[in-house]
C-alpha cells in the first residue's frame, strides 16, 4: 500500500521503522565458524602478537587485492598513520575535503599539513587538476580516496605525482573488492589502505590493511606496528602498537568468506533503491564510475534544488521514520578543526566539493536491510518530495 502524506510520523503516522534503521549497520558471515575460530584461539592461548589468524588474513587481502604483501593493522587510520610515517613524509600532503576526517587527521598526526583539492564532480573523487593546483614546492605526497567504492583516476594522479616527483598513496577504505581497469584496487602507488570497520563491506570488528608491492616499505610497516621491533630483542627505530587482534582477524577470516555474498546483497539492495526511486524529482542515485566494476557498498543520492526540499529536510522526515540516513561527510574536512582556521588547508577553490556536501544523502543498506524495508523508505522519500510545501510547513511546526 502505497503511504500517504497522514501515513507519514511527522504527521501522526506510525514510524516506518520499530527499530532504527541503520546506515553502516554490519554485515555479519557464518557466526558457527567465528566460534569455531575464537575458540580455536582461546585454546592456542594466542590472542595477538601476529598470530595465525592475522597471517591467515594478511594472505587472503593480498591475494584478493593481488599484490604482493598486506599488513594488517588495527584500523585504517593507523594504517594510513604507519604508512606516512615509513615513507618518511614531510610537509605537506594533497587530499580531498570530501572524505572521512580520519583522512587528514591521520597526516595531521604524523606532523603532516593537509591541504585539501576538490574532487571530479562526475566520480566526486580526487580532481587531477585540482590536486596540481595545490601542490606547491612541500608537497611530500598526494593521497587520493576511493569514494563509496568508486575509484580514483588513478592515471591521472600518477601521472601528476610523477610530474612532482612526490609520493602517490590511497585511502580505500571504501573501496575493498572494487576493479578499475580490469584490476582489483589495492595496487597502485607506493601503497593503499583499506579499511575492516564494522561498517565497511567486509569488517573485522575494528581494523586495517596496507596493501603495496614494496618488500622493504612492507617489512617496515610489519615492525612500525609493533613498537619498532625487528626481532625479539631488537628495536630497528619508532613505533607504536597497531597490530591487528586474533579476535580482529578471525572475524575478518569469516567476513571475506561471505564477501561474494556481501556484494551480492549490496548491488541487490541498490537496484531496488534504483526501481523504488525512480521518477522521484530532484532525486538523483549516484552510479560508481563507468570504469568500474562496483561493489556497491553505499546508497548514495543527491537532493538537487529541483526536489522542493533540501538535503536536510528529507533526512528530517527520514529520521521521523527512524530511518536513520547520514549526511557524508557533512560539514567537509576543511570546514572543521583543526583544517578550518588554517589557511594553508585551503589554497584552491572546492566549488563542486561544497555544493555535495549540502546535497548527499547516506540510505541503509546491506544484509541488514530488508527488501521491504528498501521498498517503505523509496515510498517515504516520494511522498514527501510529492508534497514539499506541507512537509516544510510541519517541520517548521515541529521545530517550534
């Protein structure tokens, strides 16, 4: 039945959800044979330290993501953080403002200035030209982000860190069994990092991997994660712990065995998104690059001033309905601390970085989220884009 205006919470109706409806709620493999493995590390009585587990898992990226090594870490922003560190960085780094803030806060960490470009606004990652644009004479690197598993222009960035003779590294996060020209990302520049965060496609409760082909910048990243040791009784320099549990990556073991599934579920629930929000005016569902083979993992629209109301407004009849949709990555790195009062951060313009930032809309999606339950939130979005004027007018209500 399809919902009315009355139908929906903001106007007396019955909220679409009874529980929240989550964006980035995990998706969750073969839970038998995660016992199996915890209790196969309970009984071996070893539960970090590079363990087998980690091994294990270290391999299976590797082979997924087809490079030559992976050290698995215990999140992406460690990751990044080890692998500015190891490459020895210094001054400053080229980034988009449209990413997670762990991006540039990982460089910051590490005695780095971020210094953000705006990014292409057909694959809303890393523009070329505007990363050229704010390089200057203490670029030590550029670091593209893999968004919403759409990769970056790849090309275009080496071809630019080669003119500059800087360092090209990746934050894929997102991006974990993506392809972009014919190869799975995970193996360009000196290195990519990927993230096993409970939200991302495949989790490891909390955790991290750096992919590259570097045999030494590996070994070096392997001792920078465990305090700087080369052996039992030898410190080769600085470290800090970062290593990966065994708990981490038994859990990461059973989520790349179900990754087929994972993916299948994503791209599933995307096409629904596509059928059930078809027609809507000034609602746009963003599509990964044409050069890419998506995983899907993110339902991503763009609320344009067509629509009647603005990017807020439906997250407000959203969330009415305990759909609970995000804005990413509201407000934007450069207009946050510590980015925001340092006019190094911001050399270029970010026009198409700024207008998205006001205009995305993060939808529920994964094994968590039910077809029917897909079908209701396409209903909800066109019934309120169908009557912008009262869905206003009730806000303005409710806000009093």
């Amino acid at each position: 039945m399809t919902r009315t205006l009355r139908d929906l919470a903001l106007f007396g109706g019955a909220p679409l959800a009874t529980t929240p409806l989550h964006v980035g709620a995990p998706n969750i493999g073969d839970r038998q044979r995660l016992h199996e493995l915890l209790d196969d590390a309970l009984d071996r009585r070893w539960l970090t330290n590079d363990g087998p587990f980690v091994q294990a898992f270290e391999r299976r990226v590797a082979d997924l993501v087809e490079v030559e090594h992976c050290v698995a870490t215990s999140s992406a922003t460690t990751g990044l953080m080890l692998l500015a560190a190891c490459l020895g960085l210094r001054g400053e780094v080229v980034l988009p403002a449209l990413t997670f803030v762990a991006t540039p806060h990982a460089m910051r960490w590490q005695g780095l200035s971020p210094v953000f470009a705006d990014v292409d606004r057909a694959t809303l990652t890393l523009s070329p030209a505007s990363a050229a644009a704010a390089c200057s004479s203490e670029t030590s690197a550029v670091l593209g982000v893999h968004l919403w598993g759409t990769p970056c222009d790849v090309d275009g960035l080496t071809r630019l860190t080669a003119e500059r003779s800087c360092a090209l590294v990746f934050d894929a996060a997102h991006a974990l069994g993506s392809i972009a020209g014919g190869r799975p990302v995970g193996s360009s520049g000196e290195a990519e990092v990927f993230s096993f965060h409970a939200t991302k496609l495949c989790n490891a409760f909390e955790g991290g991997a750096v992919a590259t082909n570097d045999a030494r910048l590996a070994a070096a990243l392997a001792e920078a994660r465990n305090f700087g040791f080369a052996g039992e009784d030898e410190i080769s320099g600085l470290g800090i712990n970062a290593k990966m549990s065994e708990v981490s990556a038994a859990m990461g073991l059973v989520s790349l065995d179900a990754l087929d599934h994972f993916v299948h579920a994503h791209r599933t629930n995307h096409e629904h998104y596509r059928v059930g929000l078809a027609g809507g005016r000034g609602v746009t569902l963003r599509d990964p690059d044409s050069r890419a083979t998506p995983t899907r993992p993110y339902v991503v629209i763009e609320v344009e001033d067509e629509a009647g109301l603005s990017r807020d407004e439906l997250l407000a009849v959203l969330r009415a309905e305990n759909v609970l949709a995000r804005r990413y990555f509201f407000p934007g790195c450069h207009r946050v601390p510590p980015y925001r009062d340092d006019p190094r951060s911001s050399p270029v313009p970010l026009p198409v970085t700024e207008q998205v930032l006001d205009r995305v809309l993060v939808l529920p999606t994964g094994t968590a989220t039910s077809t029917p339950a897909i079908d209701r939130i396409c209903e909800v979005v066109r019934c309120a884009l169908e009557h912008p004027d009262e869905v206003r007018a009730q806000l303005a209500t409710v806000a009093r």
